[in-house]
C-alpha cells in the first residue's frame, strides 16, 4: 500500500500539463470590429408572402424584443419548414441577443432548405467571428479557429478572420505561428490594438525584451495610460532588468527567484543535452529561442510539477534535484518541440504521450480494463487541467501507452512527416494516417486487447 503510494507519487511528480489559458491577460478584442460591418446584416428578411403570422412573429423584434420573436418564429419555422425565412430571421434575432452560437444553428437550418442569401451569408460570417471570439477568450480556442478558418475559406481576405486565428493560435499556446499570422495582420492594421496587445504578450512568453519594446511602445502611443498598456509596460521592464542569466543560441536560462551561482549553467548544460537529443529524434527544432524560468509557478493543477506555456517553468525545488531536473526539462522542451514542428497542432495525446515518451519514461503495466474508455475519449481531449489527480494519472498513462506504441512501430521520419503534415495545415486524422499508415482506431485497439 506504502508502496504503491510512492510509486504513484514517483510517477505524478514528472507529469506537466500545457497552461495556456489561464496566464493570458486577454486583450480587449471583444468590440473591436468596425460597429457599421457587424450591424448591417442584422436587418430582418423579408417574406411578402406570409402574412399576418409573420408580421406578428417579427414585431417584437422591431420593437426590441428580439427574445419574443424568436419563439413566435420558431412555431412559424414548425408550420413552414420548407420556408428559410422563418430561421433565418430567427438567426437575426439571436445575433441581436448577441446569441451568436444560437444564430449559427439557425443558420444551418435555413442551409438545409436553401442556399443561404447574401444577407445570411454574411450573418453568418459575423457571427462565426464573434462567437469565435468567445470561444477562444473562454478556453475553447481551438474551436474558435476552426471557425475563424471557415470564414477564411469562403472570404480569404476578411482580415477580422485573420485575426480571430492569430489570436486563437495564441491562446492554444502555437507563439511562433501566432506571431506570424498577426505580424501579416498589423502590417493591413497598423494600429490594431488588440493585435500588437497579443503581439507583446507573445515576445513577452518568449523572453524576448526587444520585440515586447517595439509592441509596447507602439501601444503607448495607441493606447496610452490604458490598464492594458500599463500591464504590459510593468512586464516589459521587469524582463528587460532582470539580470542576463545563462542563455545559448536555442536557450535562455532565467532565475527569477534567487538562485545558487552555477545553477542557470547547470540547467542550461542539461537543456541543451535533453535539446540534442530532441532534435535527433524529431528532426527538427524550435525556430525561435525557448526561455526556461526557474522558481516561477503559474497557475496550474497541484499535481503539475512543472508547465510549459510557450517558456518552461521549472520550480526552484526540481532545478536542485540532477535526476528530476533531466526528466522535467526532457519532458517540457518536448512540448516546445512539438509545438513548433507541427505549428502548434499536435493532439494533446500525442503531445503528452511523446511528452512521457521522450523524458524516458515506458509503460510496464497497463491499467486494468475497467478503465479503457479512456482510450475512445483521448482523442477528444483538449485539456487535462480539469481532470483530478487520479484521473490525470489514468489520462496520462493512456496517452503514453498509445504514443510509446506508435513510437515502437514506426521510425522518426514517420514522426518528421507527420509534424510536418500538420505544420502545412492537413487535417490531423489525414495527417496521421498518410505519416504512420494507420489510424488512431487501430492503434488504440492493440492496447485494447492487451488490457
Ligand atoms: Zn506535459
């Protein structure tokens, strides 16, 4: 029992989980659209031919009740269910609620009558944004990309789309590509607060204090005295007088607590080992510098002992320790690794699973049975944070038990290939299937029956 305990402990303290989301000060990005393009296409359809039973479905909304209409138009969508004009008023009245998810299920109804109408289309387009926003400011950011490049397939110039990916790809944590794609977006939005808002936070997660200067002081002239701009000033001067710590051309090492003298080279010397051996077996590496901060915490579960959140995060206490240090660096600059090979799509599995994989560690004894239906829910799993402790075990273990299985039936260049698929925007299932000439399915089923 004793026993047990330890081990259990022994394996947990490794783990690290991927802290995106609650670290970021979300920039102001909510009102930031151009009121006239998001007002325009709330203007109700017309339906000449319905009569009183329409008119009366629809006053409500012209007397700014949007609330009533949309019921009397869903009884009116019942009785006429070939008629797309009934939903799609009714996604009018839910975009002027500001009900944007809802407004795209009318939407969707009204597609499956008819082509949607210009107006519809353009509804639509409004309100993938929007809700897109939500979604990637409420820790959903992966699916406000998704929706951010549906707009971008049907309008491959709508900048405010542009947007609503760079800024996703931010919250997911992707720094580099989010950099990318709103540097392309400042250069049509100069002065876009928002936009050099993520910008600085971006250079500001990697460290890097000349960037976040050249963010910064545009924002200081966009943006003076803001709480926004001001935040992100005090950050900004703290990383630029902290003293240099140890740094190579791929690493920099930074105590922020108070640190024994040697430790920032020590933990460099180890990163740049655990860096080696990353490159060989990924085949590639980070394009931008990895910052690796010592006695930081950040707001992860209790059983995290270390995070990865565009820099490392290395507890004071883990850096002391050579064994555990190894482990947790191994580990940690694996996410940086995949994060940048695949331009920050790689599956959470995957990414934990190669995580375990590449910091040494191997699965001996599978869990029992009673536990395999978290092999059907991995690969639906964008977050491991709100798991508790023996559940994020269970999770874990899974997804090292599937990577360690991929790892010991294909080679390094099937991994290259496949990060590199990613990288280039295929679609993951496609992705793994062209790179490992398997499917996620097949592969969760020889552990399966192994349980
Ligand atoms: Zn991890």
């Amino acid at each position: 029992m004793r026993l047990g305990k330890i081990l259990f402990l022994g394996s947990i303290a490794v783990l690290s989980v991927l802290v995106v989301r609650s670290v970021w000060q979300r920039p102001e990005v909510k009102n930031f659209f151009d009121p006239q393009l998001v007002m325009d296409p709330l203007d109700l359809p017309a339906n000449p031919t319905a009569g009183e039973e329409w008119d009366s479905a629809i006053a409500p909304a012209q007397a700014g009740n949007p609330g009533l209409s949309v019921r009397r138009l869903s009884q009116g969508a019942a009785a006429h269910p070939m008629d797309a004009a009934w939903p799609q008023a009714q996604a009018v009245c839910w975009a002027r609620l500001g009900r944007f998810d809802s407004a795209l299920s009318s939407l969707e109804r009204c597609l499956a009558i008819a082509p949607l109408s210009p107006q519809a289309t353009m509804l639509r387009r409004n309100s993938r944004i929007q809700h897109g926003l939500e979604l990637a400011t409420t820790g959903e950011p992966w699916k406000g990309r998704q929706l951010g490049e549906a707009v971008l397939q049907e309008f491959p110039d709508d900048s405010d789309a542009q947007f609503l990916v760079g800024y996703s790809r931010a919250m997911e944590g992707a720094i580099p590509l989010a950099e990318e794609i709103l540097n392309e977006y400042t250069q049509r939005h100069p002065g876009s607060i928002p936009a050099r808002a993520i910008l600085a936070q971006c250079a500001l997660r990697r460290g890097d204090a000349v960037r976040a200067r050249i963010q910064v002081d545009l924002l200081e002239g966009l943006d003076p005295g803001s709480v926004q701009t001001t935040a992100l000033l005090g950050q900004l001067v703290s990383l630029e007088t902290r003293k240099p710590g140890a740094s190579n051309r791929d690493l920099r090492v930074l105590c922020i607590e108070t640190c024994p003298p040697s430790l920032e080279s020590e933990v460099l010397d180890e990163a740049e080992r655990a860096w080696n051996m990353l490159r060989l077996a990924t085949g590639s590496s980070p394009t931008l510098p990895v910052s690796i901060l010592i006695g930081t915490h950040s707001a992860a579960p209790h059983w995290a002992a270390a995070t990865f959140d565009g820099q490392v995060h290395l507890p004071l206490e883990a850096a002391q320790n050579p064994a555990l240090r190894t482990t947790i660096l191994r580990h940690e600059l694996t996410h940086a690794f995949l994060s940048s090979a695949s331009g920050g799509r790689v599956p959470l599995w995957v990414n934990e699973g190669l995580a375990q994989y590449f910091q040494g560690e191997r699965i001996k004894t599978l869990p029992g049975s009673a536990t395999s239906g978290w092999l059907d829910s991995l690969p639906l799993r964008r977050s491991f944070l709100d798991l508790q402790e023996d559940q994020a075990e269970l999770a874990y273990k899974y997804s090292l038990a599937v990577a360690q299985e991929l790892m010991e039936l294909h080679n390094s260049t099937a991994l290259e290939a496949y990060l590199q698929r990613l990288r280039e925007g295929r679609e993951e299932p496609e992705a793994f299937r062209k790179s490992f000439g398997d499917d996620y399915a097949q592969l969760s089923e020889r552990i399966r029956r192994r349980l």
